[in-house]
C-alpha cells in the first residue's frame, strides 16, 4: 500500500538542509567570519551538530567576546529542542536554499531559549521525550523494560548518526498487540507557525482507533484540534500541513504516520504553516 516502509524510516534518517551560518554583526572579531555551509539532519538538534561551526566562529573571535552559542533566523531564537526539521518547517519552509542562519556569541535570549550547556543537556530532553511517547503509546511499558544500556543505545544512534543502531531498539517502541490496531494514545505535536502565541504546540489526547474500530487519520487529527488547517471546498487554501518538509495526505491513517514519520524523540511533530502568497 505504501513505499516500502523500511525506505520511509531510512528518507526521514537521513534527510538534510542545505544550511549556511553566518556570524551575526554585531559580535567582536579580529578579522572578517567566512560564512560556514553545513548539511543540517532534520532529525537531529541545533547545539549536537554545530561543533564545526562553533570551531570556525572562533578562529576569528577573542575568548573573552564568547559566550553561550545561539541561533536566529530572520529575527526569531531558533529553539535548540526542537527537532531541526521542526523548525525549518516551521520557520522557513518556503524560503530559498540554503537555509541563512544568524550566529551569535552573546546577549543569549532567556526569555526565548533554553540553556544547553553540554549535549548531556540534550540527552536528558531526548530520553524524556522518548519516555513521555512511552506513556501515551504503552503506558511506558517499552521503554521501563528497557535497560539502561537500551536507552544509551537510542541516544547514540541518533548522536552518532547510526540509523541501524538506532531501529534495532527504537523498533521495539514501535510495537503494539494486533487486536488494538494501534498505540493507545498518539505522541504528538502541532507548531503553529503565528508568532507571540502563549502555546507553542498543540498536544492533547488523541486515539489511533475509533471505538468502533476505524483507523483515524491525520485529517480526522486537525479536524479535533486545528479544524483552520483543514481547506473546506471550494475555499482558497490557506494553510500547508508539514511533516518532514512534506505535506501527506489528509487521509493517511494517524497510526501509520506514528510509526514511520515521527521523529526519532517518537513524536509526530506537525508543523501548520500559511501557504505562501506568490
């Protein structure tokens, strides 16, 4: 019925943005920042990938105009939590390549980002994502049977970028009996693209199966939850809904979506953005 799925978990791995960082004005260097071109993977985050970066900036820079490393794009803190597809998709998914990212060195936004002062910071969100997915697809079940070397397994296959290290335990999070159809809750979020709003995300309880058995699907998903997203007939279409800088089908089933397009945090992360006015 669908691409071969093995292929679909393998395109989400290793899919990649064309990115180029440059080093904001303002910073103090002793001489001119070449811009730096990386391939940023979707699935991974800002501060675990951007050694290089960091490296290049301050070959140019003295040690006492460093402080915390941090991202912006068009004005906007990017968030280091969220998973970088995340926030292409949510920030720039109709801009040109490569993605033109701002570095900074200094006046770290606190109001706006988290601290993440070593990758232990990054492990400790990702395991809890993990666990929290845990929760709602088996009661935690999985991931409490796992040993500690199970999870460390998780960690460093996505730090380390080893798809198969990685599915050889995530695989077991995927798993459901049969006569369910499904998990029992969907681990989910949907990012709004409008700025200055209180709510990041939409996260609520939502089934993969009707009580009479049906697969729910992801239109099924926003008619509950962000019913605007959804382009009624005959109406001008105003939103894009993206997973994995793709927009799927309204009607592909919500339990699929969860096995294969959700990140490697085992959440479907939902990005709805306005459709760009040409």
């Amino acid at each position: 019925i669908m691409a071969d799925d093995k292929d679909v978990l393998r395109d989400v791995w290793f899919g990649r943005i064309p990115t180029c960082f440059t080093l904001n004005q303002d910073e103090v260097t002793e001489r001119e920042a070449e811009a730096y071109y990386l391939l940023l993977p979707r699935v991974s985050y800002l501060t675990l990938v951007t050694d290089k970066v960091k490296k290049h900036f301050l070959k140019v820079m003295r040690a006492e105009d460093v402080e915390e490393m941090w991202f912006e794009y068009e004005g906007t803190p990017l968030k280091w939590h969220y998973p970088i597809g995340v926030l292409f998709d949510l920030h720039a998914s109709n801009s040109v390549l490569p993605w033109s990212i701002t570095v900074h060195f200094k006046n770290f936004p606190d109001r706006d980002l988290l601290h993440c002062p070593s990758s232990s910071v990054i492990e400790a969100h990702f395991m809890s994502s993990i666990k929290e997915a845990d929760a709602l697809k088996h009661k935690s079940q999985v991931v409490n049977d796992m040993q500690k070397k199970d999870h460390k397994q998780l960690w460093m296959g996505l730090q380390n970028d080893k798809f198969d290290q990685f599915w050889a335990m995530n695989r077991k999070l995927m798993e459901y009996p049969t006569e369910e159809g499904g998990f029992r809750y969907i681990p989910f979020r949907i990012y709004q693209a409008m700025t200055g709003n209180d709510r990041p995300f939409i996260q609520k309880l939502f089934r993969p199966v009707s009580p009479e058995g049906n697969a729910y699907t992801l239109g099924d998903l926003l008619k509950e939850m962000y019913p605007a997203a959804i382009t009624n007939d005959g109406e001008q279409k105003r939103y894009q809904v993206v997973i994995h800088g793709i927009e799927p089908l309204l009607e592909t089933p919500l339990q699929w979506l969860s096995e294969h397009l959700s990140h490697p945090d085992n959440f479907l992360h939902i990005c709805v953005v306005p459709t760009p006015s040409d």
